[in-house]
C-alpha cells in the first residue's frame, strides 16, 4: 500500500523534469510590416529597367483642403522602409505633413538584395571610365553602364509621378524627394535640371565626387550643371536640405556641400532656398537616419505644421 503513492510521486517528477528540459519545435513566422505598403511593378521603361514601386499611405487623413503630400525615395530598399518607421511619430503628431511614401525601386531586387549596377546606371548625370589607378578601376560595378540619371529623371516625370498621382488621386500636391550618397547625386541632379518636379528635396551626403573626384570642383558635373541651368525658373518655393556627416570630409564632401550651396545662392535663384546640415560625430555609413528626420522637418519650417526645435538650428539661405 505504501508503493503506490511513490509511483505518483516519482511519476509526477518525471513529467516535471522532462517538460522543462523538452526542446519544442517552433517554426519561424513571416514578418509583417507594421504599416500597410502596396507593391507595384510597372510596366518595363523606356530604358529597358523595371521599376517596382514601394507605397505607403498616410498615417494621418490628409485635411479637406490641404495640399496632398508625397515623399519619393531613392535607394528604396535601403531608404524607403526606415524612413517610413522612423517618421511615424512625426507624422502622428504634425511635425510634418502626413502623406504617401513611395520608394522607387526595381523588380530586379525583389530577392531584397540591392544591385549596384542600378544604382550606377540610374544615378550617374555622367558617363566616367576611370584610368587603371583610380580608386573605383577594379569595382567596374561602379562605373561601368553609368551616366543614365538624365533618363531616369524622365521616367520619374512622365511614368513614376503620373503613375502614382492617377492611382491614388494625388492632384499634384507636394512632393519631396530623398536620396542618400550616390542617390544623393541624382537628387542634386533632379533639383538643378527639373526645378519644378519637386517642392522639397532631403539630399544626405551627396557623391558630388564621383565624377571625379580628382578633379577641380568646379570642373565636376554637379558644378557644371549648376552653372549651365543657372537661368531656370523655380516657380514655386524650393528648398533643398544638406546634409552631411563631419566625418566625410575625409573625401572632402563636407566642403562640397558647402561649394554646392554657395555656388546656388550666389546665383540668386528665385523662390529657391538652402540649407547646408553638417551633423557632428557622424560617417558617411550613418549619416541617413539623422539627416532624414532632420531635413525632413526641416524642409517644412514655416509651413502649416507644429514647431520643432530643428527649425532654430537650421540657417536657409
């Protein structure tokens, strides 16, 4: 009689010692966005690319009256999605306008792998084949298809805007574009050649060197365009945001924002403002997340959106 409730006991032991040294099999879930993104590929373009367009739409209700506001982003795999997080609570709370976040991107990366070709290709205003020494001879991934922002910039105005204006009846509105280093340059190169594209531009550390930077400044194709588009009309107010991280002087692009700057106030451009945002402590690797959420309340300044405390450190010339 007594051998029964010892089997219970070492019974129940059993059970506790194997149920917490048993390993369950638990399967991975497929993560989510918090945020719900609309996917489309276009149509294939008129310089043979597939565009895959990225689409988020307003946190906030856009306000009976007010302007619709659209955020184009370059590098949308890389930008596009931390943006769209990063900015949620700015958007929630009116330090910027709530509006559409479109990343453009290519069904080429749909594995979610950038590829540097288009980048090259895309954002490149020049064709450059450097010599055997250069730095960029060996990464031809670099250099090698370059020069095709100017027909970019086309597909953006006659495929990309249109596209995504009649998908969600956007009646012009405001749009903004971002870019990011050798996006960064297509941004600058958009600003200078299609003055009337956009309304606000977020450019953070611009490759205003790749072509070349072994030359003069003035003698690369940013400075050149400048100079040569210096006659264009900006219609409507224009404000370009740079930023750049202290730590990139070391291929000089601090002083090449500030060259970039000078160069358009001291051409006196109509309805066009600058601002120049050298962000201290910061490389070129991390210089994104803190320009993007301070150029993009910073773009802003004045308009119908809450005060934040970007606007008294920012100097728009």
């Amino acid at each position: 009689m007594q051998t029964i409730p010892i089997l219970k006991f070492l019974t129940l032991l059993f059970f506790l010692i194997t149920s917490v040294f048993s390993v369950q099999a638990i399967e991975p879930q497929p993560f989510t966005y918090p945020w719900k993104v609309e996917v489309y590929d276009l149509p294939v373009s008129s310089n043979g690319i597939q565009y895959r367009l990225y689409i988020r739409p307003p946190i906030q209700p856009v306000e009976a009256g007010k302007p619709v506001h659209s955020y184009y982003f370059l590098d949308a795999l890389t930008n596009f999605t931390p943006a769209a997080a990063m900015s949620f609570n700015y958007e929630q709370f009116g330090y910027m306008p709530s509006g559409y976040f479109i990343g453009i991107g290519y069904t080429n990366e749909s594995d979610g792998e950038p590829k540097a070709t288009n980048r090259t290709r895309d954002y490149t205003p020049t064709q450059f084949t450097p010599d055997t020494k250069h730095f960029l001879y060996a990464k031809k991934q670099d250099w090698q298809g370059s020069g095709g922002a100017p027909a970019f910039t086309q597909i953006i105005k006659q495929q990309i805007i249109p596209f995504v204006e009649q998908q969600y009846a956007i009646n012009g509105g405001q749009r903004t574009l971002i870019g990011k280093s050798l996006s960064g340059l297509a941004a600058s190169y958009i600003a200078l050649t299609q003055p009337d594209l956009f309304n606000q531009y977020v450019i953070i550390s611009p490759s205003i060197w790749w072509d070349d930077w072994l030359l003069k400044r003035e003698q690369r194709a940013i400075s050149q365009i400048a100079t040569t588009s210096a006659s264009t009309a900006y219609t409507k107010t224009t404000s370009i945001y740079l930023a750049v991280g202290d730590d990139e002087e070391r291929m000089g692009m601090v002083t090449d924002v500030h060259v970039l700057a000078n160069q358009l106030v001291m051409q006196k451009r109509k309805n066009l403002k600058v601002a120049v945002d050298v962000l201290p402590a910061m490389n070129h690797e991390g210089a994104f997340p803190e320009g993007f959420m301070r150029g993009i309340v910073g773009v802003f300044q004045g308009a119908d959106v809450k005060a934040h405390p970007v606007d008294k450190q920012l100097s728009w010339r």
